[in-house]
C-alpha cells in the first residue's frame, strides 16, 4: 500500500482539490481496522449484558463465551473455554508486554479477558455480575498465568496507522480531483 506522503495528485472531470491533511484523513478512515481492534470494540459494546455461565450471546456471556464471540467478529476462530483458548496459541505473551486486545488468563486458566488500556481488561467476571471493564489489580497479578495475542500482525498494522497519524502533513501536498 502507498503511504499518503506518495500521493501527488488526481484527476477527474470535477477538478476537486484535497489538502494534504484531507488526503491523509481520507486514507486513514478507509484503512481496514486490524483484528484486535475489531474484537475489543465488540467487547467493549457488549459492558452491562449480564455474565451466564456457558453463555455467548447478548443475552448474557461468560468470560470465555465474550472472547469467542468478540474475536469471531473479527474473523478469528478461538476454542470454546478460558483454557482451550490459552493453549491455541504457542507464543505466550508476559504481564510486563500487554497491548490492547491480548487475551490474559488467570486463576490456573480459569478465567479471561482482554486488555482494553494499559492496566484495564474488558471481562465477564462471574455469576451476579456483568460484562464490565476494570482496572488490572494486584491480586489478577498474583492470579496471571499468562497471554495470548491472537492477531500480531494486525497489532503491527495498527501501530503503523497510528504512527502515520502521528506524522506531520507537508504543506505543500495537494490532489486535484
């Protein structure tokens, strides 16, 4: 894919001019959102529906019935259960390394959810609960057993994005439509 910083400028019968910085927003807004992203955002719509044992639907869910159900969103395939799911993937991932959309496991495998920010993971924590978001406290420290991070190549696409956002626009870059 070109960067943004490639584009000269374009054509057509309208004769339309884009900015530089109107370039870059279009080409941002129609880069494809990587699949942690997808799977997080999912999980994240889904705070306040109610955790059912065995559940993975908006009717109530269990911690490993959200992951399924947020990474099948994204056009991932993970296991059914917390400890399936950790064992799907041979790269594990340390406490210290966490990023958004990691799958981080606790408590002998027995339960998961998904880094949402730094210090914060998007979980269907138990019965008499619901989905929520809470802050990493020492005590899940103590419980960690590890992460899985089911799309690293997405990850590093996002990053990417982000540091195309972070980049100045030249002033001089125009397209002509």
């Amino acid at each position: 894919m070109k960067s943004w910083k490639s584009v000269k400028s374009v054509t057509d019968k309208d004769d339309t001019t884009l900015t530089g910085a109107e370039i870059k927003r279009i080409r941002l807004a129609q880069a494809p959102k990587p699949a942690w992203k997808v799977a997080l955002d999912f999980a994240m719509t889904k705070r306040g529906i109610p955790y059912v044992w065995g559940g993975t639907s908006d009717s109530g869910y269990d911690c490993s019935g959200l992951m399924l159900r947020a990474y099948e969103k994204a056009g991932i395939d993970l296991p059914r259960t917390a400890r399936e799911q950790y064992g799907a993937f041979s790269r594990k991932i340390d406490w210290t390394e966490l990023e958004p959309g990691d799958l981080v496991f606790f408590s002998n495998l027995g339960h998961v959810g998904m880094i949402s920010k730094p210090g914060y993971m998007v979980h269907a924590p138990h019965s008499g609960d619901v989905v929520k978001e809470e802050k990493l406290s020492s005590w899940r420290r103590q419980a960690f057993v590890g992460a899985v991070r089911p799309d690293p190549k997405g990850v590093r696409r996002w990053a990417q994005l982000l540091e195309e956002r972070r980049e100045p626009v030249p002033a001089s870059l125009t397209a002509t439509l």
